[in-house]
C-alpha cells in the first residue's frame, strides 16, 4: 500500500471537509477497497447504504449504474462518479424500448429488471432485483410467467430454482460469460479439493458444475463460513484479492477475469473527483420517481 499511502491520506482528508462517504463495490482494487471505502458490499448492500447514508456526498466506487441507483435513492445528496465511462455491458445490453418489446410478447407477464441497468428501465420496470434476492423475488410475485431483464444466464439460474416460468433477455456480463464448465472441470483437476465458487452471472451450466453459487456478498458469506483450504472465485479478480488478508487459513487460486469497468476506477480518479466535484450523476426527476419505486420495492422485499 505504500506508493498508494499519499492519494489515501488526501482522500480520506477530503471525505470529512465534504462531508462525503465512498460506496466500493467488492470489484475494486484492494487499496480503494480497504483504503478508502466508508462501506463495501455487493449491489444491493451498497444500494441499501446509499438510501440510509448520512452525508451531503456519495462517491461510487463502481460502475455508473450504481451511482445512479444512489442518486434514484438519494436525489438530495450529490453523487460523484470517478469515471463516467465506467459502464456495464449488462446495463448497455437494454433500453426502455426493449422492457416494452418484452412486455408486448408477454402481455401481464412482470418486469423485473437486474438493479445493473440505466435509470429508464428500472423506470420502465415493475421491480428490480439483484444477484442476492433475484429467487426470493421472482417466487414472490403473482404471476406465473416472470420476465426478467437483461440477464440471460441469471434469469436461467433463476428459473432453475423458481417454480416460475422465466422469460428473458438476451444481455450478459463480459467478465463471467468467459467461463465454461470445461474450464471449471480443468481447474478440479489442476487443483483437487478446491471449491470452485460462481457468480450467477455466470452460465448455468457453470453455475451447475461449480459447488456454490451467489452474489458478491453471498460468495464472501460461503468462504467465511466453509473455510475451505483452496478457493477458486469465479468471478471478477477483486474480489479473491479483496477478502484474502482476512482469510489467511483459505488459499485463493487463479485464474480470474477482469472487469474493464470496475477498473476504470482508481484512487487518482477518486481525489479528482472529490477535489473538483465533478462528475456528478444527474437523473430525470420523471425517471428517477418511476426507477424508485422499482427499486424501493426490491429493497422493501428484501429488509
Ligand atoms: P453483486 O455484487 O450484486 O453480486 O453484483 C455483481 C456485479 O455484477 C456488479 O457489477
Ligand atoms: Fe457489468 Fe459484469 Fe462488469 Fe459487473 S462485472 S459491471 S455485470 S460487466
């Protein structure tokens, strides 16, 4: 952490004369995960953070749909993107001409849209959802066909455990589309005993292959709890970097991918935002009312 001590002491020094917290996702590199972050999480723990935060100033230490998703929740406060150009291939997969597509084909079917998606369609949505409570929420709605956007292989991985009919669409995330269950059957046997632990973003054929499945958090809560002695995160890189000082007795091994977008986000990004106040995320009054309540209808599901 040394060549990174300067840009944490200037940042931490700014937080308080701006009364502002910095949200980091568990995708981001260790020193803005334990050098900078007020709370760390997975998507829903951060959105949660965001609607109940004190602060005047929210840093999303993310990507830009997660900003948003703070600005929907706290239209008060200012919130700050490092880089706007920090996206997610699922959030650009849609717009909220294609929530009305699928509504068309399904007529009465529910819209529940991945909280990783643009202000106007969880706008156009009837509830959102994350990788932690997408079963718990499609089982609860009346309905038996469910339309789940923009996440294929989530929506897949659902439908696996609902008893609900799952449509959806075509969208998916560049980092853990890579993986395939040959390769999870390759690294079984490069490294026998080793728990191979997916994100359900992944394919269920993946998801099917590997002995957990769950949300950033959910993948954090396994590993704490099992302690086993060799880990395999299929998932974003961070993540194993980010949880393994706490976890001396688990040996992570590789390989990982990479989230080009989380790693637009850096510590320099982070003291220029703070210093200058720019990159403040702004929402369509209009929009960010409608996105609300599909978000607020997810985190009230899921308290
Ligand atoms: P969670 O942190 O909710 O598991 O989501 C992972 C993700 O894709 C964030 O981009
Ligand atoms: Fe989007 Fe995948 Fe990156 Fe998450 S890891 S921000 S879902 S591209």
């Amino acid at each position: 952490f040394a060549i990174h001590a300067p840009y944490i002491k200037a940042i931490n020094a700014l937080k308080k004369e701006r009364n502002a917290v910095i949200l980091g996702h568990n995708y981001m590199t260790p020193e803005i995960y334990h050098g900078v972050s007020d709370f760390v999480g997975d998507s829903l723990q951060l959105a949660m953070k965001a609607s109940d935060v004190e602060a005047d100033v929210i840093v999303q230490a993310g990507v830009h749909f997660m900003a948003e998703t703070s600005k929907i929740l706290s239209p008060e406060k200012i919130v700050l993107m490092p880089d706007m150009a920090a996206g997610c291939s699922l959030a650009e997969s849609i717009t909220a001409d294609g929530i009305e597509e699928m509504r068309a084909k399904y007529p009465g079917a529910p819209v529940v849209s991945y909280v990783n998606t643009t202000a106007e369609v969880k706008a156009a949505s009837d509830i959102c959802c994350t990788s932690s409570n997408a079963v718990q929420i499609v089982n609860a709605l009346d309905a038996e066909t469910v339309i789940m956007t923009p996440d294929q292989y989530l929506a897949q991985n659902v439908a696996n455990e609902s008893h609900k009919t799952v449509v959806y669409w075509p969208g998916s995330c560049i980092v853990h589309e890579q993986y395939t269950a040959q390769d999870l059957r390759n690294f079984r046997e490069w490294n026998p005993g080793t728990k191979l632990i997916a994100h359900p973003e992944c394919t269920p054929d993946v998801v099917a292959e590997a002995d957990f499945s769950g949300s950033t958090s959910g993948i954090l809560k396994y590993v704490t709890e099992t302690k086993p002695e060799k880990a395999m995160l299929i998932t974003e890189c961070s993540m194993a970097s980010n949880i393994a000082d706490e976890l001396p007795e688990v040996e992570f091994v590789g390989p990982c991918n990479m989230c080009p977008y989380m790693k637009k986000i850096t510590l320099e990004k982070i003291l220029y935002a703070l210093h200058t106040m720019e990159g403040q995320v702004e929402v369509d009054p209009v929009v960010a009312e409608k996105a609300r309540h599909a978000v607020q209808a997810m985190i009230d599901m899921s308290r």
